[in-house]
C-alpha cells in the first residue's frame, strides 16, 4: 500500500495533487506546529502577469499552536479576494466552470483553519477525480509527541504501508536505510516540466491549482496529474 502524508495547505500547487493522486492513502496532519512563514493559508495566483499571493489571516495566537488549534481572523475579507481572483481569471476559457468552484471553498462557513482547508483539500480532489482515501493524523493510533521521521514511520507501520512517498523536496529529511529497515520503500516524487497558455503573458509555474484549472481542459488537468517521475 501506498502512503503520503503532508501538511494541509490552501489550494497548493500541482505537486500537491501529484503526491495525492500516486499514493492509496493520503494522511494530511492536523496535529503538528503551525509554521509562520510557511504555506498553509496563503498561495500564489496570476495578476496582471506576474505572481500575486493570497492569504487566509488568522487570529492572533500563541506561535506554538497546532494547527488544528488556529482560527481564522474575522477580518478575513473574502469578499475582496474573491473579487481580485474574478478580476485575474474572468477572461480564462474555463473561469465559468471554475470561478463557482473556488466560490464555495472560499465561502465555506467554517473558522477552525484546519477544518477550512480540510473542506478544500477534499473539493479538490473531487474536481481533480482523486479517489484517494484522506485521513487525518489525529485519528491515528501512534504516539504524536514523535517528531518528524520517526513519525512517519509510526504512521507508516500503522497504516500497513510499505511504499511511503514524499514530495522531492525531502530527500535530505529521510534515511532510506532507516525506512528500510522497517520494512517501508521510500520513493520521491518528482513533477515533469510543463507548460500551459496562461493568456498571452510568460509562463510562471507553481502557482496555485486554481490557476491550473482556469486554463487547462479535464483531459490536459488527467495528463498533467499523472506527469511525474518516482525516484
């Protein structure tokens, strides 16, 4: 069985979906630390050409909190990002289809940061056709005081995987000899190269899903999911 397991963030970039799509089962963590300059609430969109952030801010709080434990601000105007996400993708070929998309996960009724993005991580993938099983870590059987790798591990052996795939970026996070040794294959995902027409402006990768699906066909969005090496 296949296993992912990552951070939860607000409609991540492509690789996200990759690393979820490859794998049988996908934990995303509710119980670990929120990271300040991280990704969780905020990503980047097309503006004017050029990359834009979007933020989702939250009520001021302890930096020590999980993040199942932050909530978000009140002040969260989304009003205002909806109408700039409308202004950035009116004139793409599939805003029709997706604008209503992205309206219903910005709109959920939900102030628990976890559970908001929780409720757009499972809409995504529903769009994307990912029938992935998601689970979140909390439910699961293992001591969470573990830290990072041995974490995985725990959770791995849990769930009875023997394949754990993360994304590339963790290479010098993880000892195969110690996966290995429990009996677990470590693989990395590594996204090809792509390129899609984003109205007549220079390509800028890595931004947002909701980008991707503004500008690309469900058989172009099927070939891009499924664009990615195992390493």
């Amino acid at each position: 069985m296949r296993l992912g397991i990552m951070q939860p963030y607000f409609l991540p970039y492509i690789g996200y979906w990759q690393l979820i799509h490859s794998v049988d089962k996908f934990v995303v963590y509710n119980n670990i630390k929120y990271t300040k300059k991280g990704w969780i609430n905020r990503n980047r969109f097309l503006q004017n050409g050029k990359d834009a952030d979007f933020t989702i801010p939250l009520k001021k709080a302890s930096d020590f909190l999980n993040v199942r434990d932050r909530t978000i601000s009140a002040d969260f105007n989304r009003n205002k990002l909806l109408n700039q996400m409308k202004e950035a993708y009116k004139k793409a070929p599939y805003f029709n289809q997706i604008f209503p998309i992205f309206e219903k996960v910005l709109y959920y009724n939900e102030c628990n940061l976890f559970d908001y993005i929780y409720f757009s991580i499972k809409e995504m993938c529903n769009i994307l056709k990912i029938k992935t099983e998601i689970i979140i870590s909390s439910n699961i059987s293992i001591d969470h005081s573990l830290k990072s790798q041995d974490k995985v591990v725990a959770i791995c052996k849990n769930m009875g995987a023997d394949i754990y795939i993360n994304a590339i970026g963790g290479q010098d996070l993880y000892s195969k000899e110690t996966f290995s040794k429990n009996n677990i294959d470590i693989k990395f995902i590594k996204s090809n190269p792509f390129e899609y027409k984003q109205f007549n402006n220079e390509f800028i990768q890595w931004l947002s899903i909701i980008d991707v699906l503004m500008f690309n066909s469900e058989e172009e969005i099927y070939k891009i999911l499924n664009s990615y090496e195992l390493i």
